[in-house]
C-alpha cells in the first residue's frame, strides 16, 4: 500500500554535515540540515516519533495513539496534530486536525510552517501554490530526506511519475536506508510500466523494513498487477501474520480472488476484515471492496445495496466528505445502469452536501468543478449533446483556473465519452489517448471507439489492455471486467 493513502513523513531532528551529488553525479557540497520539529516536550517528541514509525508503516490506529500521546504532552504540538489529521478516520476529524495545526503553525519552526501551508493548499485542491510552497521548502532544506520525499509524493499524487522518482532519488542519495523512499520508487516506477525496477524497489524495501507489514503489501500490489494473483495472495498473507489488523492486504486477497473470478472467497475476506474494524473507516473500506466484487461479477445492484451501507455509516457519523463521496459513487453507478435521471439526482445530492457543510470554500469550489464533470455525463447518456459539450466547456473553463493536471486529463476523457456516445470514434480515440492512460475504463472506451470503426484487432487489443491492467480496489477496473472477463456475454 502507499501515499497516496496520505503518506506520513518524519521530520527528523538534527543537522548532519553535507551531501555529495549534482545532475551529474559528480560531487557537490550542500546541507544536510533537517526541518526541526518544534515542541518543548521530550516526552512529546518521544510520542511523535513512536507515531511516525507507525504512520511510516501505514498502521494509521497505532500511529493515531502516539500522536495523541504527544499531544497530550504538548496541546500545541503543530507537527503532531497535522501528522493526527493524516491519520484519522473520517473528513471531519481530518479538518479539526488540520485546522489545530494552522492554529499552532506560529509556535513551529519554519520548516513546519511551509510543511503545513502545503497541506492546507493540497486539501484546498490549490496544486499550483502546493508545489511553489513545497519547492521553498525543498530549496531550504536540500539535504532533508523528508523534504524531498514530501515534494515526491506531491508530484506522485499529480501521476508525474517522471518528477517524483527524480525527487525520490535524490532523497536516496541523502539516506538510502530511507525505507519508504523505496516503497515509493516501487509504486513510481510500476506506474510507468517498468516492473522489473518496480520489483527492484520492492524487494529491497522488504530487505530494509522486514517486519513492516506494508513492505509484503507493496510487493503483492504489484504482483497483483502482473497478473500473478495467487503469489499475491501469498505475500498478502505475509503482511497479515506481521498484523493481523493490516486493513489493505485483507482488501488485497479479496482483490485477488476477485480478479481470479473467485467472488464468494473475496467476500469471505471481507467478512473477516469488518469483525476486526477497529473503526467505520475500515468497515466502509471493506464495504466499498464488497460492492467491487458484485460489479466484477455485473450485478451493479447489488453494488448500489453496498454502497448505500456505506452511506448510512457516513449519515450516521456526519461525515460530509463521504457523504458526497458516496453519493457520486452511486451516481457513476447509476450511469452505467442506464438510469441517468436517478445518476443526475445522486450527484445533486452530494453537491448539497457539499454547500450545506462548514467545509473551506476552495473545498466547495473544486466540488462545483467536479459536478460539472458529473453532470456533462448525464447529458451525454441522455443523448443531449449539445448540453454536454456545453457543460464540458463550462469544466475545462473551471480546470483551466487551478490547472489541476489531473482535471487537465478529465478534460479530454469526457471530451471522449462524448465524441464515443455520438459515434465520433476517431475523435473520440483521439481525445482518450490524451487522458490518463492507467485508467482502465478510458483503455476499454478506446477499445469501443475502434470497434465503431470496424478495426476489430486494434478493438480488441485496447480491451485486453483494459482486462488486464488489474488495478487494487477501483470501481472502473471492476466495471471493466464485468464487461470482459467476467460477462455471459463480453462487450
């Protein structure tokens, strides 16, 4: 597992003596001061730092305990509470967090302060002043591993693979025996389809870390995504003995078993992970992979009974980001069911969550540019064209404000879904090529679009393509199969 399930960072104390390293690998002279962490507390550093070594291994309950350990020790603690908020359950605790860290950024040092301007930023959607904020950092402290692992995982996050492993590197070059800096490279360089470094990475990051359960996890993953379901299912199985509680390699078998056309064992291991929730972020986690298993196997309604639990548990807690989460998940279901009238009421209904909540208003505007995606969908479901194009300007005018690279390729896959629904097929092929190629649902739409135009061979290799990319716990992938591998009758 990795980031961007909210990779949490150290920031280690100290200052070393210098780095040697330059684009060329000749040697150069430069800092090695790291951001420090700001309390007056030893017992709070103490704490802060036993949560890192849990967040750093993704085991977010354990990591949360120390976290607030520290805070008990020191109320004012900004790095804690910001780590807190990485690591609690829900939308409305992550924002208390978040907002107690800003509260408290004045008495952090610098280096925090950039550290947490760049999560706000991030949360507001605001990618542009992000990265400008996290460059300052990184210009600062060039020699901190963590800085730059930061400033990897922003670019990671945008899918530029290319950015973040050059910073990943360079955060190895400053401490090599940085394990999550491998995991990292491992998720990087799997993304740009170069397994072979990807198991490198991999590998050598269970050699570094061989109790952390996310090492066996990250391997599996990608085993998964080679098509090498039951060797995962084995290294998932190892990540378990190490924690039993370890909530993503139980979601991994039941991936597994699903992709293997093994729907009944995917779902028994998903009863097994909802009698262990430790909270309703693991239940809704295990919920959301059982309404995958019924979407692989096309009983999309079923889907829809699942993700309505998930909705309970979100009303129940007042959790408005799942709430509207939930929400457009079952709009995008309802899509594929052909009922865009139903689709169209589920993603009004989010967007009212959204504005009735106390959520920050650059949180609502990104929202309002999403729906605005949402609902260019219906309309071209609905065969409404005109409306849909329409809409979709009205989207790129809004992504062209922030400049979101991946709202930038939303951008031309729903450019796409129109020039398919009105038979366009070149064009359509055209403008999905231009959107994010890792998608295995843009994979299969191209695949339509060259059967429109009778070239069935090239149809069917992009549909292969779509089949086999074996994505962990995504709805899209899962919409793929029910149309191919596991369908009566494959499209």
């Amino acid at each position: 597992m990795n980031r961007s399930r909210r990779s949490i960072i150290f920031l280690a104390l100290g200052m070393f003596l210098c780095l040697a390293h330059c684009a060329k690998e000749e040697l150069a002279t430069v800092s090695l001061a790291k951001v420090p962490v700001t309390t007056e507390s030893s017992l709070a550093a103490e704490e802060f730092q036993r949560g890192m070594t849990f967040a750093n291994t993704l085991q977010a309950v354990e990591a949360a305990t120390h976290f607030r350990l520290a805070l008990d020790a020191d109320p004012t603690f900004a790095s804690a509470w910001l780590n807190l908020a990485y690591v609690s359950p829900g939308t409305g605790l992550f924002i208390a967090c978040l907002d107690s860290a800003k509260a408290h950024a004045s008495k952090a040092s610098e280096g925090e302060q950039l550290i947490i301007l760049a999560a706000k930023y991030g949360f507001e959607g605001n990618n542009t002043k992000q990265e400008k904020t996290l460059q300052k950092l990184v210009d600062m402290y060039p020699g901190d591993e963590s800085a730059l692992l930061i400033l990897g995982n922003y670019y990671f996050g945008l899918r530029q693979y290319h950015q973040a492993i050059q910073s990943y590197n360079q955060a190895t070059r400053v401490n090599n025996n940085m394990a999550i800096l491998h995991n990292q490279l491992g998720y990087s360089q799997r993304a740009l389809g170069n397994y072979g470094e990807a198991e490198k990475a991999f590998k050598f990051y269970i050699k570094l870390n061989s109790e952390n359960p996310n090492a066996y996890d990250s391997y599996a993953e990608l085993l998964m995504e080679m098509g090498r379901f039951n060797e995962s299912i084995e290294f998932y199985a190892k990540a378990l003995e190490l924690d039993p509680n370890f909530v993503a390699s139980h979601i991994g078998i039941a991936c597994d078993y699903a992709f293997l056309g093994e729907p009944d064992r995917a779902r028994t291991q998903l009863e097994l992970l909802k009698e262990i929730a430790r909270n309703d972020i693991d239940t809704r986690r295990a919920i959301f992979t059982e309404a995958l298993t019924y979407v692989c196997e096309g009983n999309l309604s079923q889907a829809v009974q699942s993700i309505l639990s998930n909705l309970k548990l979100a009303e129940e807690s007042q959790d408005v980001g799942n709430m509207a989460n939930d929400l457009v998940i079952l709009g995008n279901l309802y899509l594929e069911l052909n009922q865009p009238s139903k689709a169209l009421d589920r993603y009004n209904q989010s967007i009212d969550v959204i504005d009735k909540s106390t959520l920050p208003q650059a949180v609502k505007m990104n929202a309002h540019t999403t729906h605005l995606f949402n609902i260019s969908r219906v309309f071209a479901l609905e065969g409404e064209f005109e409306k849909a194009r329409e809409t979709s300007d009205l989207f790129a005018e809004q992504v062209g404000i922030r400049k979101n690279p991946i709202q930038v390729k939303l951008i031309s896959q729903l450019n796409g879904i129109i020039a398919l629904g009105e038979k366009r097929y070149q064009t359509a092929i055209d403008k999905l090529e231009e959107a994010n190629q890792l998608n295995p649902y843009n994979l299969f739409r191209i695949g339509q679009a060259y059967e429109g135009l009778g070239e069935t061979e090239q149809a069917a290799r992009f549909k292969l393509q779509a089949k086999e990319l074996n994505v962990l716990n995504s709805m899209d992938q899962a919409l793929v199969l029910s149309k191919t591998k596991f369908s009566k009758n494959p499209a």
